[in-house]
C-alpha cells in the first residue's frame, strides 16, 4: 500500500464523519444515525444519512455516497488527493512529505513495488525448482514427473518451487532491497497478529505463477506435492487479492494464449491450472482458465475482445456443470457463442489428454456441442420428460437460462428446440418465458433496497447481522441455505461475506464496499450502503427462538416461491381447465415426483398461492 493510502486510511480513522459533515449540513439524530436534507439534490423530506459507527454517509434519495473524503470531494468539487489535503488542514492534521505528490503517482509507485517483488519473486521459485529439477530423487522432481511436466514445460510457464523454509524468500527480498511491507503488501508474505513477525506465505509447493494479459506476475497459485504432507493440508493456497490483483479479473494462461484466441476465433475455457499447461503442451495453445472462480463478467468482457466463442471444457462432475451454466450466464451478456466440449468421465482436460493425446482431443472440440443443447440433455437426464412433473422440472430449470440469451432469434430457436424436445406447446412455453423476464439491475436494485415486504427485508438483516456480527457468522453459515434467499443480490453477497470468513479475511462494511467501483451510483455500493443504514433488532436481544423462526420464515419463502413458480408453470404449459381435476392431478404427480415440493406444498398450504390445492397432508 502506498504511503498516501496508509495515510488517507490513518486520516479517515481520527476524524469524524459527523463533524465533517456537519459542517456543510444541519444533521438531527435519527436512532443510532445522523440525518439531514442531501447537499446534492433537492428534496423537502431528509433522505441523507451519516453513521458515525460506520464513518459512511448515503442519501437514499439520489444514492450518493461514501467516505469523509468522498463527501469533501463531492461538496467541494475537488479531486480525490486534494480532498485528502483539505480534510488533513481542516482537522489539523499536518500531511507527510508526499505532500507534493499527486494520488496516481503514488498509487502508480506501490503498484510498480508490487510488480517488481513479484518479479523477483517468479524468479526466485523458479531457480529453485530448476535446482531441485537435477535431483531425481527430490519429491518436487518426481511429483512433476508424475504428472508428466518436464522441464520445458516448466520454464515455459515459469513454474517454481518454494523453499521449506519459513522466511526463506522474505530474506530474499530483504537483500534485494524489498521493504516488509511490500512483501506483505504483495501477498507473498504474512505478518503475525501477535509477534509481528513476517514469513513466507508460500512453503514447500510448487509454484504457478498467474500473469496479467502483459506476462506480468501478478499473484500465485501454490500446491502440495510432497508424499508426507499433512491429511488436512490444503491443496491449493493462492494469492490474496492485492493492488494489482483481482482474481475476477485475471485468466491464467492468457498472456501465452491471447495471440491464438485471435487466431483461431475461439478461447478454449478450462478450470485448472494443470488443465492449461497440458492444453499448450499438446498444441491448444488458445487454453485459458478461470483461478479458483465462477466465471466473472471481467473475464468475459476480456474474452469478448478476443474472440467470438467460448468453448467450455470443464469437468464433467455436477461441480463442473454448475460452474459451466454460471459462465454461460456471465457470456451470454456478451452475446458470444458458448459451446461445451463433452470430456468422458471420469476425466478432465489435463488426464484426457495424458491419456488419449492431440487428435482425439482435436475430436472432441470438432463435436462439441451448443451449450443449450448441452443443459437441455442435462436436464432430461436429470428429471426425465415422460410425466407432467418432469416436463415442468425440466421448463424450471431450463427458464433462467432462456432469460439470459440476448439474441431474439437465438432465444426463439432455444424455445423451439426445448418444446420439441419435452413435447410441450412452443407458445406455451413462451409465454412462460415472457412472465419470468427478469428485471433490469436498476429495478432489482430497487426492489431490494426500498421494498417493504418483510421477505427483502428479512434477508437484508441476515446480511447485516453476518457483517456487522462476528459471533453470528458461524450461526448464518452453518443453518442458512444460500438458495433460500430470493435476492440475487443479497445472495451474492452473502457467499461473498462466506468466502471472506472462511478464508479468515477482513470482513466488514468497509471491506465490501471496497470491492465495489468507485463510481458513486455503483448499484452493490449503493445496496451496501443502505444495508448498512437498516434499523435492527440489536443482537444481544436475538433470542434462540427468534433466529429459529427467521430461519422458518426463510425457508417458508422460499418454498412458497418455489410454490408458486411450479403452479405459474403448470398453468402456462397446460391452460386448459387450470382449476379443475385435470390440474389438480397434475400437482398432485408433481408433488410426489419432487419431495422438497411436497415439503413446500405442506409448509405453504395456508396460503392464498394454495386456495385452489388438494389437501396435501391427508
């Protein structure tokens, strides 16, 4: 981190947002906040909000909002550094001898530290795995041998060793004249919490160095290969998230495959490091890989300037499909092409090609097949198409993935072929698609931020209580269900908090909303923000009975939706006589085809969705 960011950081944890504020506008008490009409559109009815617990500010009115210097640069037209030196002067604070810098080049001088430590450090792995190389009996030779990676292959993807040493590169970095912080800074290094010592964060693994699209090592992936290595060791450890590192925005391996991404008009999408590297070696040199990711939307607008298709090459495992129809969903806003290479089980890229070799593989792109063909197989096979109930279960699934093709005569054709295929009315199914067309993310946004029902708003307080609780995470990660939560949204970031909390990271408002875009009206920063601002219950007076009932009321959300999604299908595929026995028989098949339905059905019976169901219960 640059000097003016530790700055910025330290200046923004003495001054107060309250008084910063309340020098520009009237602020009355309002609960645990400060509110005020907004300095920056016109409205008779206060909708700005500061916290002083959380030192952010948000007008729900025009969804304005941030941090203290934010708030300076907005109210007094000013540039990010020279809000910095205003707060500074107003408060008191005298600044530092980068005074005279300008924020991008300070910010442009820790990154360039970062790359070049991570340089050194490539180098340094490097070096080693090529002296252990010469031993034959070294555990690293032989576990590349194993996997059939020779030396060539080694040095074409700057593959590395790390020492077994605890501070063994530190040290390194330290003589090559590195200052800790940046070490620590590039993720290569861990300070203790207690002792304040730094040592390594990479120790007896091999090495794989994940490069921007420039060749630049920007992190690392680093993985076990000795036969001792302890049970409950993990498999993988990776790079933390840096100043010059976004794993949502990286693909490993593109440095080496962009040139014949172009060339060939296609990226070849894998999942493992591993997966990459044999691609190349067997000549698939338009092989990229996701690190350790869904697909994200940066990654698919890199790949949308590359070329016109996608082809997925994933594991065939139900892991492996889940990560495909996310990516599919990611791609199909980019409009490009999405085709999946069928891998035979139990085999993927890497083992596929070890064992079978250039031309069978070759084969196997040659056949690969639209990806909607693909999932509509998956899901005939999954729940079959002979009954009523299967053919709704199969529109169910197929439906979100309709929703995502942009292309009207693309979605018609994939409307046409899924109701020829079930057997189902084509203008039956497509008015079940046109009732489920999803909203625009500013109407999301909306919805989930101002609505007020008590399902939005019940699941915003479970995202307040994992942020601002740490006692109640383990509670909410162990008994919550991310697909009980009906927001996308809210969804999102609870996995994102999840994530977080496993890896032992940070986890707060401050930390989400600096994944977020530093444009204000930024929908996720805006979301963030209003949750934030939520009145709750105080959490010292959530009673064991109170967070059993909020999980009920979750999950009897959740079925209901599923409930009511069934039923809207049902009526959209068979019209005729929609309320009589005929329909009534047709949930009834459903109901016993599908058990968490019939659970669903039981829970939701009371319901005005159900007035019209046979008693399920006798």
């Amino acid at each position: 981190m640059s000097a003016l960011i530790d700055f910025a950081n330290k200046l923004l944890a003495r001054v107060d947002i309250v008084e910063v504020v309340g020098e520009y506008v009237p602020l009355k008490r309002a609960g645990q906040n400060y509110r005020g009409l907004c300095p920056f559109h016109r409205e008779k009815t206060p909708s700005f909000n500061v916290s002083p617990t959380k030192q952010i500010f948000h007008c729900f009115g025009c969804g304005v909002g941030g941090d203290a210097i934010r708030f300076i640069m907005r109210i007094e037209h000013l540039e990010w550094v020279d809000a910095l030196k205003l707060l500074a002067q107003k408060h008191g604070i005298p600044l530092p001898e980068f005074e005279r810098r300008t924020a991008d080049k300070a910010i442009q001088d820790a990154k360039t530290k970062l790359y070049e430590v991570n340089k050194l450090a490539c180098e340094f792995y490097a070096a080693n795995l090529q002296k252990a190389l010469k031993d034959p009996k070294h555990p690293a030779t032989q576990y590349l041998a194993k996997r059939k990676i020779n030396a060539e292959l080694a040095t074409r993807f700057s593959l590395g060793l790390a020492p077994t040493g605890w501070t063994d590169f530190t040290e390194a970095a330290k003589r090559a004249g590195f200052e800790p912080e940046t070490v620590v800074g590039a993720g290569l290094a861990i300070r203790h919490s207690e002792s304040g010592r730094v040592y390594d964060r990479f120790r007896n693994r091999i090495i794989f160095p994940i490069c921007d699209s420039l060749g630049r090592p920007v992190a690392f992936g680093a993985r076990v290969y000795a036969p001792d290595a302890a049970p409950d060791e993990p498999k993988y450890i990776n790079s933390p998230e840096t100043a010059i590192y976004r794993k949502g925005q990286v693909l490993y391996g593109l440095h080496l495959a962009k040139d014949s991404i172009v060339r060939e008009g296609y990226a070849l999408l894998m999942e493992g490091y591993l997966d990459v590297i044999r691609a190349h070696q067997f000549g698939f040199t338009h092989a990229v890989a996701t690190c350790g990711t869904a697909l994200t939307e940066e990654q698919g607008g890199t790949l949308k300037k590359l070329a016109r298709r996608v082809l997925f090459a994933y594991d065939g495992d139900e892991a492996g499909q889940k990560a495909m129809l996310r990516g599919c969903e990611v791609l199909l806003e980019y409009e490009l092409g999405i085709q999946v290479v069928v891998l035979p089980d139990p085999h993927d890229p890497d083992s596929y090609l070890v064992e079978y070799g250039t031309e069978p593989f070759r084969q196997l792109i040659a056949k690969s097949r639209d990806f909607f063909d693909f999932f509509l197989d998956r899901a005939i096979e999954r729940f079959g198409s002979g009954t009523v109930a299967a053919k709704v279960e199969c529109v169910q699934f197929l439906i979100p993935i309709l929703q995502r093709v942009r292309n009207a005569v693309a979605q018609r054709e994939y409307v046409r072929m899924a109701a020829r295929r079930l057997d189902v009315d084509e203008a039956a199914l497509l008015r079940q698609l046109r009732s489920k067309q999803k909203s625009s993310p500013q109407q999301l946004a909306k919805t989930l931020t101002h609505a007020t029902s008590s399902e939005p708003r019940s699941e915003c307080t479970l995202l307040k209580l994992v942020v601002e609780y740490e006692n109640m995470r383990a509670w909410a990660f162990e008994h919550v269900v991310p697909d009980w939560l009906a927001s996308s949204r809210v969804r999102k970031w609870f996995e994102r908090c999840r994530t977080l909390h496993a890896e032992g990271r940070l986890l707060g408002w401050e930390s989400l909303l600096r994944e977020c875009s530093d444009d204000e009206t930024d929908e996720d920063a805006r979301f963030l923000r209003e949750v934030a601002f939520m009145e709750g219950e105080p959490v010292d007076q959530l009673t064991s009975e109170t967070l059993s009932s909020f999980l009920a009321r979750l999950k009897r959300s959740f079925f209901e939706r599923m409930v009511a999604d069934y039923c809207s299908t049902l009526r959209h595929l068979y019209p005729e006589d929609p309320e009589g026995e005929t329909w009534r028989k047709m949930v009834e098949e459903l109901s016993e085809h599908h058990p968490a339905l019939r659970e669903a059905l039981l829970l939701a019976q009371r319901t005005s969705v159900l007035r019209m169901l046979p008693n399920f219960g006798h």
